[in-house]
C-alpha cells in the first residue's frame, strides 16, 4: 500500500535531479527519530511476545529472538554503510533494526537463537539493498517503508518456510511446500494490497489532493499547513530573502530572552556594518567614476586644444606665405608691366589675405566668447541682402575653384531684428565649410524659407557629408570632423562660434547628411531677439523646432 502512494505522490522536490546522484533529505530531527525507533523496538517485543494470546513457556523464547534480530538487523545495516561511506549513517541503524524486528515477526516461536539472528542480519543486507533499487528507479520513499516492510518482510516470510520448525508450525506440510504456500501468500497479499491501493488513491485523487503545492512543500508543512512558525524559522527566512534579493538593509526579528534572538542581534549588527561598507565604497566608486571622466573630458579638451594649435600654426602660415610671396612677385613684375599676371597675383593676396581676416576673426569672437563679453547690436535686416551680401565676397574663391552656388532667396522681404554683422558670421562660416568640402566643380545650395516662427537658412554642400558618430559633437569648440583631418583643412572654430551667436539670437543650428548626398546645415533665427519681444507676438518656441527638424530640408 506504501508502495502505491509514493508511486503516485512522485518524489520530493529536488530528491532526483537529471545527471546527478540523489539528493539525501535529511530528517529535521534525528534525536527524536531514534526515540521513535527505540519506542517501537520496545513495543515490539509486546506485538511478537503478546501474539501467542497467552504467557506461556514459549514468550521469553519469542522476546530473545526479537531482541537478538533487530540488533542483528542494526549491526548489519552498520558495517554495510561503513563498507560503503566509510562512516555510519545513522538513519540506516534505525531501518535496520527495524528491519530485523519485521523479519522475525512470522518466524519468532519456530526458529532458535542461531536462526533469528540470521533472518535479522539477511533483512537488514535486504532494506540496504531495496533502497538502493528505488533509488536507481527513482522512487522516493522518505521513510524507508517498503525497503523495510515490503523487502524485509516478505523475507521473513520466506523465511518460515525456510528455516522454521515444522513440528512446531504444526502444518502438516513438508519444506518445500512451506515454502510454496509462504509465497503463495506473499503473492496474494501483494496483488490484493497493492492493486485495491492503487485504485483507491488514484479514485481519491480526482477529488483530494494527494500531494501539496511546490510552494507548501519548500515552506514546510508546518508552516503551510499549521502556522507553526518559530524564532528559527523566521531567523532563517530572513536570511534566505537576503540571500535572494541581496538587499543588507532587512533586519531580522530580535527575541531577547531567547539563543535565536541573541544571535539574530549580532547578525542585524553585522548587516548594518556591511550596509556602511556597502554605502561607502558605491560612494568611493561614483567618486572614482566621476574623476575619471574628468580626467578623460580633460585629456580630451587637451588632445583637441593640441591639435587646434598645430592646425592654427599651420593655417595662418599658408595665407601669410601666400601674402609675401605673391606681393614679392608682384613688386617684380611692376617693373615689367604685366598687368594679367599683376591681377593674378593681386587675386591671390587678396583671397589669403580674406582668409587670414577669417582666421583673426575667428580667435577674437573665442576670446570673446570665453570672457562672456560677445555682444550683439540689434536692427531690422533683410536676410537676403546679408546672405547675397556674403555669396558675393566667396565669388573669387567659388570661381577659383569652379563651385556654383544656387542661392533662393525670398519672394518678399526675409526681414527680421538680429545683428547682421554676426549674422553674416554664421553664413560665411557655413559657406566656407561647403566650399572646403565640396569638390571642384560642384555645387552648393544656398535657400531662405520663411516659417511662422521666423527665418529657416540652408546650407547644402556636394560632400562626403558627416560621419554619423560625429553629428553631435560637430559644434564643439576645437572638434573638427574626421573629414577636415583628412585634409579639408580649418581650425574647428567656426561652427562653434556659429552655434554661439545663432543661441545669442534665440535660435538654434543643427546638421544632418542629405539622403541624396551631402551635409545640410540648418538655422533658425526667429523675427525678434529673446530680450526685445514684440508685444503683439507670441514668444517663437524655437526649442520644438530644434527638436524636430525637417530631415533634408
């Protein structure tokens, strides 16, 4: 019958995992299970001495053969698990005494001393062998009942017909078929218990349950089924929350007058000094995160300041070499009156030296800008004459190189109250960034789009256009762009002074690559400058436009 539930409760959780030996459970208390097994040893001895239903010459007889088999039972379960482990489970000492005290129990008045302890120590070797079969077949029987009812039993009795006395049985039959009847009658109480068992406890699962939910059984019967919860127990849920979620701030329930409660006050204790240590070294570590940022921002800052001095060297150089060295052409060729190469030389100068003003031009607006002292002078302009204003200063460099410009301005008026010397700053600093990468012969497109909130300017080369990884560092102060380092030349100063001046006017500048090639470079300035609103007007909300800008333009 034991056999049956435990093939139809299934195995505890964790007991056989695939790949690995089974899992041992050990029992919560081993004292008391000792006293339990010692009790029924005890009464055992009534059970087997009291069957004769009389105290006759024959129940001291009875009483030695159960004592000397169950000793034999736990002696032979000893060594088998020293033979085995190299040391003494003692949870098998117990089922081996009992298997010994379930063995003799159908041959006790039949056998002689020689005998029962026999049949003991063979019940005990049977139980160890039985609980490693179901093991193997992976059945979990957490206290040993078949391996020591089942097994031990049916070979005691067997062993009736084996080793008992037929005078003394009285049956009338002869050894062997003892024997035969013996098993006969294990048979039969093995299908008729087994099989009613089994259907029964099949049957009462369909309307009971057998077994309690995965989540009662890791809590513990106990605890899920009686509430019976204790300063242990709640110590050790503590612990196993900590373990799970990591959290040292949780504090374990203190009872004072108790051991459990003593050594929960040294743990809380050690948790708050692991919680500090904790606290302090995340502190140690956001400061030692933040200077290294710090140090990598300023290793930055001077990698860029390096590289913007070399380029600078470089770039006033060529237009003042380019200056001298043309000017002394020209003082040369006055004196043969070559008024061709006279204008061409001239031409020269007079585009170095417009990039050289450039390059000047640029260091005093970052002087400027980093003492906090660039200002703006305010007036109502026309944004097509500033811009037309600056194509026509680039028309020498566009045609040296044989660059067109395709400039739309407005049908009507673009105007609008902005510093228009600055203004033409941010235009210059665009146009000459398209012309730097934009190749010989190529195009660049130049438009003024009215919007409600004020004036969008676009600026389009025919380049490579902007590394992706590049678009939002593009506009920092000595940042250039891959593609200059390559070769384009420029100091990394004019986008950044643009970005300035565009945010001094309210207004915002952004880049993007064009789907059809090329960057496009985008401003908006709004009708009227953040600190002289007009009052009729509702104040540009230029931030959405900077956060939305139209892809291509």
């Amino acid at each position: 019958a034991g056999l049956a539930a435990i093939l139809l409760v299934g195995p505890r959780l964790g007991r056989f995992q695939p790949g690995k030996p089974p899992r041992e459970i050990a029992g919560s208390n081993l004292p008391l299970a000792m006293l339990g097994a010692m009790l029924l040893w005890f009464g055992w001895l009534g059970f087997n001495g009291g069957s004769t239903l009389s105290l006759d010459h024959t129940v001291p007889g009875i009483i030695a053969n159960t004592m000397l088999a169950a000793g034999a039972g736990m002696i032979a379960t000893m060594l088998a698990s020293w033979l085995r482990f190299h040391f003494i489970r003692p949870m098998e000492l117990v089922n081996g005494a009992i298997a010994g005290l379930v063995a003799i129990t159908a041959a006790c008045h039949a056998v002689d001393a020689l005998q029962a302890v026999m049949i003991g120590t063979i019940g005990g070797l049977i139980t160890v062998g039985a609980m490693r079969l179901l093991d193997g077949l992976k059945i979990d029987d957490a206290i040993s009942a078949v391996p020591v009812h089942l097994a031990a039993g049916a070979w005691g009795t067997l062993a009736v017909g084996l080793l008992g006395d037929l005078e003394t049985l009285g049956t009338g039959l002869t050894r062997w078929q003892q024997i035969g009847v013996q098993a006969l009658g294990i048979g039969v109480c093995g299908v008729w218990s087994f099989g009613v068992a089994y259907v029964l406890f099949r049957l009462a699962r369909r309307v009971l349950r057998l077994r309690v939910t995965e989540e009662e059984e890791r809590l513990g019967l106990n605890v899920a089924e009686h509430r019976a919860t204790n300063d242990l127990h709640d110590f050790a849920t503590i612990i196993e929350q900590q373990a799970r979620t990591g959290d040292l701030s949780v504090r374990a329930p203190v009872e004072p007058f108790t051991e459990v409660g003593q050594i929960a006050a040294r743990y809380n204790a050690l948790m708050a000094v692991l919680e500090q240590s904790k606290t302090d070294i995340d502190a140690l570590r956001r400061t030692q995160h933040a200077l290294e940022e710090a140090t990598q921002t300023a290793e930055s800052a001077n990698r860029a300041k390096s590289e913007f001095l070399a380029n600078m060297s470089h770039e006033i150089r060529t237009p003042l070499h380019g200056i001298l060295s043309f000017a002394g052409f020209g003082i040369k060729k006055s004196r043969i009156v070559d008024p061709e190469k006279l204008e061409s030389y001239f031409r020269k100068i007079d585009l170095s030296g417009k990039r050289l003003l450039l390059l000047v031009n640029d260091l005093l607006d970052l002087a400027k800008l980093d003492a906090g002292k660039l200002t703006f002078d305010f007036e109502l302009c026309d944004l097509n004459d500033i811009v037309g204003n600056v194509v026509d200063e680039f028309t020498s460099l566009l045609s040296e190189r044989e660059i067109s410009v395709r400039f739309q301005p407005t049908d009507e008026p673009a105007r609008l109250s902005c510093d228009a010397i600055k203004v033409m700053q941010i235009i210059r600093n665009l146009l000459n960034n398209a012309i730097k990468f934009s190749p010989d012969a190529g195009c660049i497109d130049l438009a003024i789009i009215p919007q409600d909130q004020g004036m969008l300017i676009t600026v389009r080369d025919s380049g490579p256009g902007i590394p992706k990884g590049e678009l939002d560092t593009i506009f920092d102060k000595f940042i250039q762009s891959s593609e200059t380092k390559s070769g384009a030349g420029g100091t990394g100063l004019g986008l950044a002074i643009s970005k300035e001046i565009t945010q001094g006017h309210g207004g915002c500048i952004w880049a993007e690559n064009h789907p059809e090639g090329g960057a496009v470079f985008k401003v908006h300035l709004p009708l009227q400058p953040p600190d002289t609103p007009d009052a009729d007007d509702p104040a540009p909300d230029t931030h959405a436009l900077c956060e939305l800008p139209t892809a291509g333009g």
